[in-house]
C-alpha cells in the first residue's frame, strides 16, 4: 500500500532539488565564477562596514557565550562555533543595506551565503574553490525557488532574504560539505521548519538579524542532516508544502523552476546587483533618476518645490517611513534618502549619523517628497515579465518641471560596478573596522579566495586585530 506514494516522492521536486545539489558538475563558467568571487569582495565590504552596528554587535553578546570555535566573528575578537558566528556575521552584513540583491527572488543573497560558508568553511577546513561552487548553488536554489514563488510570496509580506535564503544557506552547506543526495534532501525538507521572517520587520534589528539567522539555519540544517536527521521528501510540493503555504501557487510553477536547472546557472543569467547607495534597493533607481537630474541640470534643493515618485507598488510597502526616527528607519525611508541625495550630491555611509539624519535643509525637503504606486507595474507582476522602473518628476519653484524614469540602476547586473569601483566601495566599507594600512591587503585576500588552500588566512582579515572592537 506505501509503495506507490514513496514512488511519487522519490521524484518529487524536493528529492530532484537534492539529487541536484549533491550532483551538480563542479565546472561552472568563467564568468559565474567571477561573479561570484566579486560577490565575496563585495559582502566582505558590507560585513567591514556593519559590525560595528547596534545589531551585530548584540546579536555578537548574546551568543558570545556559548562557546568557542574556529570561526572568526567580524570586528571582534571572538571565535565561535560555525552557527553562531554565521549569526553574527550575517547581521553585519545586512546592516547597513549595502548588500546585493539577486532580484528574481527579491532577495539579499550574499549577506545569506558568503558568512555561511566562511563560517562553515573555517570549522570544516574547507579551501576557497570548495567555497565559491558552494555559493553558486546556493545562488541556483534561490533563484529557482524564487520563479517558483514571486511575487506572490514576497507581495504577502514575507522577507525572501530569511524565507528563501535558509533554503540556499542549507543547499550552500549540503554542497561544500559534499552530502549524498538523501542527506541534502533531508537538509532542504528541515529548513521548511525554520524559514521565516516579515517585512513588518524592516527599519528594525530584526531586518538584518534576518540574514544572520538564515545563514544560522542553513548550517543548522545542513549539519542535522549530515548526523542523520530526516525530514519530509515533499516537503516542498504539494498540499501543505512550503509553496502552498509560503505562496499558494500552482504546483507546476515549482516543477518548471526545477526543469530549469538544466538552463544556464542562475548567477550568469540574473546576476547580482551590488549596491551602490548603503540602503533599500526600492530607493536606488529613484536615487540614480534625481542625482542624474541635479549633475546634468543643476538641480539644487532650494529651488525645488515638490518631488513625485512613481514607483511598483511592491517596492512601495518596502518603504513606511516618511520622516525617520534613527538610522534603521532611514534607510527605508524614500523621502529622507532623496532629500538627503540631493542636499549632498550623493548618497553614502555619513548620511545615516544621527546629526546627519536632523539637517535642517533635508528636514524641510521632505515634506515636499512624495510617491505613488505606477499602475503599469501591479503588484504582482513578475520582474521578468514587467521589469521594475521608477519616474522621478521635480517640480522647480518656477513652475517647470523635470523628469527621469530609471530601470536598471547602477550596479544593477545590466550596469555593474567594475573592478575599480567594487575596490573603491570595499576600501571606503573597511575604513570603518581596518587601518588604511591593510586595506589593499583585505581586499586581495577576499578577491583571491577562490584559489586559497584554506580560509585563514582570509578569515583573519575580519577579526579586531586590525582595527577597533
């Protein structure tokens, strides 16, 4: 009588998921390759910049004593078991907003898997070739749960970064520490008992503390299933699976992510948008569209009288904040960002001090800052299908008007950060935890981890040896 149910689930899209981690080839392109050693550049910066953030740094106290272990906690000098520093880690990189995105899946992906796989990696002995095929599934798993899903999930209200990006972490650790395809299926199905998270969350700790437990999870998952911890086959499809649950979707959106595998690898074909401006990627493309507008025309905030935004709905509900109270807020505040933008000329790390946030010239801006949801982009629409863009319309105390319609942001995979740029945006990040001195030096070590024997070496560039607690 069990037999035809444990034939249906042994081709279920759970167990395909897992035959996939555990047996996908290792010889990915040369261009997935580059994009995800710059991936590791890029959050090694945004982990520099944000430990020294109120999150992290709590999230560092209160784990900071239940053991020791062989991963390095950034901007302290504690070594703690693999999960806790992931933990840690994964806070400070989501901190600041700085991270990238892999927008398919309306998700923070780096900040998820790169402290994940440090951390592991550390305890595990793993070398940096190991590390960076890891994140390239990692990547692959987000982005096709993310098909499978978006936007209706994410529309809900539920934080991708958390929800998805446990999932990746756990097929990330399944990969690097080399799991059979039983055991990482195991893996995925455990982590359906511990995704979660809510956008109700954003402009709080909770929102980066997001990453850090997805990151936490992926390991916890991983590990459990490697000592032999089952969990459901199907605990993806289905009645009462996590897509029914998570999106209420058709069961086939799942089954035709899952064919997709056999297509070109997610992180060459989405790619990566690394973050130009250290706040929500909702803001940047209103952000490029008014600072274009002030370089090339002049554009100064004493003359203007009003700024209209036209935005996707669903970035809208990324962005409750009219007139922020703190930092966190702030960088989910569009009104606050584009005045701030434009009464510097830019948008960078110094805008989010608390005397920066009470500038008289940008308090009176905001007021005048609105936005309104573009009705040729529904809330859900998929971003494939109807890409997200952003009008910015300046009303000048004359009476003219200026606007600008923004679809692909600068670092957005469409417009990435070069080289020298990705450098700059890294020394600028780590001259909050490290001396000028060692700068070069981290980002060589973190930009070469793909060909390091060991992650010592690259780990040490994130302890407080260098720079400030």
């Amino acid at each position: 009588m069990t037999s035809e149910p444990e034939a249906t689930s042994a081709t279920g899209a759970t167990q395909r998921l897992g035959q996939w981690v555990a047996g996908a080839p290792r010889d990915w392109s040369g261009n997935a390759l580059e994009r995800a050693g710059a991936a590791f550049v890029d959050t090694a910066a945004c982990m520099l910049a944000g430990a020294d953030d109120d999150a992290p740094r709590a999230a560092c106290e209160a784990v900071a004593g239940w053991g020791s272990g062989a991963a390095a906690v950034v901007g302290t000098p504690h070594r703690l078991p693999a999960p806790w520093a992931a933990l840690v880690n994964g806070t400070a990189a989501h901190a600041l907003d700085y991270d990238d995105i892999l927008e398919i899946s309306n998700a923070h992906v780096s900040a998820v898997l790169v402290p994940t796989l440090l951390a592991l990696g550390q305890e595990r002995g793993a070398d940096g070739a190991s590390c960076v095929d890891a994140f390239i599934v990692g990547v692959e798993v987000l982005a096709r749960l993310g098909e499978a899903l978006n936007p209706t999930h994410y529309f809900r209200g539920w934080h991708t970064t958390s929800t998805l990006g446990t999932p990746a972490a756990a097929a990330a650790c399944a990969r690097l520490l080399r799991l059979d395809a039983a055991k990482t299926t195991a893996a995925l199905g455990l982590t359906t008992s511990l995704a979660s998270g809510g956008k109700r969350q954003f402009g709080t700790m909770a929102k980066p503390l997001h990453a850090g437990l997805a990151a936490k999870n992926g390991i916890m998952a991983a590990t459990l299933a490697e000592a032999g911890v089952s969990a459901a086959a199907d605990a993806y499809e289905g009645e009462r699976g996590f897509v029914d649950l998570f999106a209420g979707v058709p069961r086939e959106r799942l089954e035709a992510a899952i064919a997709d595998f056999e297509g070109p690898p997610a992180i060459g074909r989405y790619g990566l948008w690394q973050k130009i401006y250290p706040c929500c990627g909702s803001v940047h493309r209103p952000l490029d569209a008014l600072l274009a507008m002030r370089e090339d025309g002049g554009l100064r905030p004493q003359g203007v009288d009003a700024i209209d935004v036209l935005l996707p709905e669903i970035e809208m509900h990324n962005l409750p904040y009219t007139a922020p109270a703190d930092a966190m807020q702030a960088r989910f505040s569009l009104p606050y960002l584009l005045a701030s933008a434009l009464v510097d000329g830019r948008l960078a790390l110094d805008a989010f001090t608390a005397d920066a946030l009470v500038r008289p010239g940008v308090r009176t801006l905001i007021p005048r800052i609105r936005m309104r949801p573009d009705p040729a982009r529904r809330g859900d629409a998929n971003v494939e299908e109807a890409p997200l863009r952003a009008t910015v319309t300046v009303r000048l105390a004359g009476g003219d008007e200026r606007s600008r319609t923004v679809q692909e942001p600068r670092g957005h995979p469409r417009r990435p950060l070069g080289r020298d740029a990705l450098h700059a945006k890294f020394v600028d990040c780590a001259a909050r935890a490290l001396p000028p001195a060692v700068h070069d030096a981290a980002f060589e070590a973190f930009d070469g981890l793909a060909a390091a024997r060991d992650l010592g070496g690259i780990a040490a560039h994130l302890g407080a040896s260098h720079g400030p607690s």
